[in-house]
C-alpha cells in the first residue's frame, strides 16, 4: 500500500477524517509513512500514513 500522506511537510495543517473532534493540526514530521501531528485539542498524535489518509486545510 502507498504513503496516502507522502506530501504533507512540517508546518502544513490538516485534519484527521475519524476524528473531527481533534480540530485542526500540525503536521510536526513525515518520516517512513509516520505523521506527527499536533492537534489543537488532542495533543500530539503519531498517525500510520499507509492506513489513515488525513485532509490538508487550506482555509483555516
């Protein structure tokens, strides 16, 4: 299965799809298909990017 987040980068905001309540994050690194993302309310979080494909924000 391919990386469904290889261009997110440092800096970039998204969202999680199964998680709307976590609001808006940042992408902290994407490294081996491993995004570290800190959440407005879910703090930092270390998501699979093989399984979960997260959402770019573009308009926050």
């Amino acid at each position: 299965m391919e990386d469904l987040n290889a261009i997110l980068a440092p800096g970039m905001l998204i969202r999680h799809p199964d998680q709307p309540d976590w609001g808006i994050g940042q992408v902290q690194s994407n490294i081996g298909g491993k995004v570290t993302v800190n959440f407005r309310d879910a703090g930092k979080v270390v998501i699979d990017g093989f399984r979960i494909g997260l959402i770019p924000v573009f308009d926050a």
